[in-house]
C-alpha cells in the first residue's frame, strides 16, 4: 500500500490544505504547533474513521480535539492511496449530522461499500489497533499496546495451524466453548427438571406408604376382633348380662295393682252402703265396679310400655355404646380395607419404577453429553495446537525482530527474546538482559523493532511506516542505522518531526528523501 495525496477539507487547523507524498522517505518537517500530529491522526481518521465519544467521554476525545476550528459543522477530508496494482480514494464526512464515507476506485469508476467490507479488505484486514501497534508510532509511544500480544496469538493460531491468517480460530474456539456452555445449561435444566419430578414422586410415595402402614395395622385389629368373634359367638356375652343386671338394680320394683288401689276400692263401695240409700248404692257399686275393671284392664293390659326413669336412659345408652360390632360389619370392613391396600401397594409399586426410569440416563442427557464431549476435545485439540503454533510464531517473531534489532544497533544486540504477554529480554554476549536493565534509547529501539517484525509477520501487505518524532531518544549513530534500515526494508515511510537531525542524518548517508513543510 501507499499514500498519494492527503487532502485536509477542513481538519483541525488545516482547510483545503493538500499534500502529496512519494515513495522513500518523506519528512514532514514542522515546528511545535504546526500541525504534524493533526495530519498523523488525519490519516488514521481517513483509514479507521472517526467516532465522536458519549457522554463525559466526548469532551477531549480525539473527535472534538480535531473538529475544525471553523466551520466546525464542515468536518472532511480526502486520501488518495494505492494497493494491489489499482488507485482507490477514501472520502469521509465526520460531521455528526452529515455522516458519510466512500470509496471508488479511479482506475474503474467502481464504488465499493464501507458496510459490506470492502474497505476492510483493501487494508488486508489491518484494523485501528493494529494500526496503532505495528506500522504507526505516536509522539512518545514507542511502546506497543497490550493488544498486540493478543493479536500475535490469534494470528499464531490462525495461520500456522490453518495455513490461512483469514481464518479466525479463535473466533471458532469461542462459538465452541458457547455451545458447549449451552449444551451444560440445558443437562443442567435436564437434570433439576429430574430431581424436582423425583422429590415430587418420592412425596407422594411417602404418604402412600403411610396409608399401607396405617391399613395395614387396621386389618390386623379386624382379623384379631372377627377371630374373637367367631371364638365366642355361641357364648352369651357377659357385658349383655352386666348392662341388664345394672339397670335392673337402677329399675325401682313396681306393682301391677298396688294394695292402697285395693284399699280405696273396698272403702268406697263400704261408704256406698252406709251413707247412700238404696236403690241408688246398689247403682253407685256398679258404677264403682265398672269404674274399675277399666281400670285393672289398662294395668294389666299385655305389651303395656313402661316409662323408663332417667338412669335407665343413661344405661341403655352406654350399652349400646358398648355394643360390640357385629361379625357380617367386622367381615365387611376387613374386604373393603384388602382391596384399599392392593390399590395402594400397585401405585406404591407403580411409583417405584417411575423412580427407577428417573435413574436411569435419557436419550437427550446423552446427546447433550456427546456433544460436550466431543465440543470438549475439539477444544482441547486446537487449545492443544495453538500452544504449539504459538511456540512457532514467537521464534519466527524472535528471529525476525532480533535481526531488525542487530542492524539498528550495528550488531550490539544480536537476540531478542519475546516471551508470553509480550515480555521482552536482551542476549548480549551470552547473557540474558531485562529489558528494564537498558537506556531508554535501546528499549525504544526493541520496541521499533518489535513493532516491525510483527507487521511483517501478521499482514503481507507492505504498510507505510508513519513515525511521529519516534527517533527523540536515538543518539546520531543510532538513528542513521534505524533510517538506514527503514529505507531498505520499507516502501514509503511518513517521518514527522520538529528537529532537522533526520534530515542531517540522511544527507550524511546519502540517502534520497523528500522534504514537506507544514
């Protein structure tokens, strides 16, 4: 890829302001405040585009640092680039209000779509934070960004697994572990779907057993009591004979006639002859006798019911209380609560082999299982060969870094050694330097070179390299060989600056360079 013409609309300070840029080396010379850091983000915004923040993040985000300081409502720009033999330009509206991006190609007129991608894969697929880590360095960050390491890993296990760096693997093993998380919540809902149908059956087998305890011990008292039955059912029962006994004694003795009725009788009809004269005593005993034989008759009269007192009541309402219960009702009752038991034990029996296939593993348990397993080991597998890959890629990336490394530090440092999470070490002489132990000119220097070797390991295409006063730290001989290896290696290199060393430096070496004032 490379840049031909960057036109500022309206950008920062910068309205219709144009430049253009050739091949080598281009110095961007400018003083403090002139502009240099405008046009590094111009380009940035003109690639990755530009989003304004939210909230309290808008105020100072990069969006409102740039935001023309007239016209702010007029935010644009225009980059003319080259890549893959074929011209494209790149506009882009940034206004809030008026929002929009184009790309064409100049050779054919063809327009292509930002939202469907294309843009993306004219970059090779260099993203903004690629961007940030491997081809572009700000003012004062020569360090790369953490996600450089992670970058490094996922390309590690697309490409030297696969072969094809397009391939995200990682991607694929997160849309394992998802489905092999949705294949552990569904056993899991399986599984509590269970144990709650198993409570609830073993409740239910617990009242049942229950009931067959307490009909159970109910047919045991009806077969001890029809037994007795049938044992003294020609014996007259003693309590009968107690309970008559009792109310015979609460009875009071009573006659049929009694004496002083008799008595009364005799004095009646022996005053009738006295005192009445006749005939009319003789009439009066008739009467007297007529009077009663009525009488005697409703006394002596069979079947007559005889008033019982209170105590009698009481008696008679005990012994039938005490009544015991007949053999035909004991008999009765014993069938009744037999068949009640069967039905019992049958659901009781029933509900034992529910509990049994409960136990037992369903067809959809053992799916969801061989799924597990198998998302399990297809996880383990490419966990298994991204290891390895990523062994692979950190010699690759060791080599290719510690040789960038030895040219710019004219072979003082000859090994870099870039271990897990990007922790970097020096070998020198056959010992084994932390990073933190060297100047801070020799760490910027293995921070370029990391940055490099690692933009040549994860994109094909060869990027400019745009450097924003990287070389501050760099003593004269060391720049002249970091500018050295970037004019063999490097296609087009953006160098920005506010001092005249790099200039001096390549004019020493003579080297080729085109000089832009800003």
């Amino acid at each position: 890829m490379r840049i031909h013409e960057l036109l500022l609309k309206n950008f920062g300070k910068f309205t219709d302001r144009r430049i253009i840029v050739s091949e080598g080396i281009q110095i961007l010379y400018g003083e403090n405040e002139s502009g240099k850091s405008t046009v590094h983000t111009f380009i940035k915004a003109m690639l990755f585009g530009l989003e304004r923040g939210r909230g309290r993040a808008a105020v100072g985000d990069t969006f409102s640092l740039y935001e023309p300081w007239e016209n702010p409502n007029y935010y644009s720009g225009r980059l003319r680039f080259e890549t893959g033999g074929r011209n494209f330009v790149i506009e882009r509206n940034f206004d809030r209000y008026g929002k929009r991006t184009s790309v064409l190609c100049e050779d054919d007129g063809e327009e292509l779509s930002v939202e469907r991608g294309d843009l993306k894969m004219l970059l090779d697929g260099l993203t903004t934070g690629d961007y940030d880590d491997t081809v572009s360095i700000a003012q004062l960050r020569a360090r790369p960004g953490s996600s450089l390491a992670a970058e490094l890993k996922n390309y590690a296990t697309n490409y030297y697994v696969t072969g094809d760096s397009d391939l995200n693997l990682e991607a694929a093993l997160e849309h394992l572990r998802e489905r092999r998380k949705d294949a552990e919540k569904r056993m899991k809902e399986s599984i509590d779907r269970k144990q709650a149908e198993r409570d609830k059956m073993e409740q239910e087998a617990s009242y049942i057993w229950r009931d067959i305890y307490r009909i159970t011990r109910e047919q045991e008292e009806l077969e001890e009591k029809i037994a007795y039955r049938e044992s003294h059912k020609e014996r007259a029962r003693p309590e009968d004979i107690e309970n008559r006994r009792k109310i015979d004694e609460v009875r009071p003795s009573k006659w049929r006639i009694h004496p002083v009725e008799i008595l009364i009788f005799a004095v009646l009809v022996a005053a009738s002859f006295i005192f009445i004269p006749r005939p009319w005593n003789y009439f009066l005993t008739i009467v007297l006798f007529l009077f009663s034989a009525i009488y005697v008759w409703n006394r002596l009269k069979v079947g007559k019911k005889v008033e019982k007192t209170e105590p009698e009541i009481i008696l008679e309402e005990i012994a039938q209380e005490e009544q015991p219960e007949t053999l035909e009702r004991l008999s009765w009752e014993l069938e009744h609560n037999a068949e009640e038991l069967r039905d019992k034990q049958i659901q009781y029996e029933n509900i034992k082999e529910q509990l049994e296939e409960l136990d037992e593993i369903s067809d959809e348990q053992k799916g969801l299982e061989k799924k597990k397993l198998a998302m399990t080991e297809a996880i383990q597998r490419i966990e298994q060969l991204s290891v390895s890959s990523q062994d692979k890629m950190r010699q690759d990336l060791d080599s290719c870094a510690s040789r960038i490394l030895s040219d710019i530090t004219d072979g003082k440092y000859t090994r870099l050694v870039v271990e897990d999470g990007l922790a970097l070490s020096l070998l020198s002489d056959g010992r084994k330097i932390p990073i933190a132990a060297v100047s801070q000119g020799t760490i910027e220097q293995v921070y370029f070179s990391l940055r490099m070797a690692a933009g040549e390991l994860l994109y094909e295409e060869d990027y400019p390299v745009i450097l924003d006063d990287t070389f501050v730290c760099y003593d004269d001989k060391r720049l002249e060989r970091a500018l050295k290896w970037l004019y063999e290696n490097k296609k087009q290199i953006l160098l920005f600056t506010c001092q005249k060393r790099e200039e001096e430096a390549l004019k020493r070496m003579g080297l080729p360079y085109e000089k832009i004032e800003l």
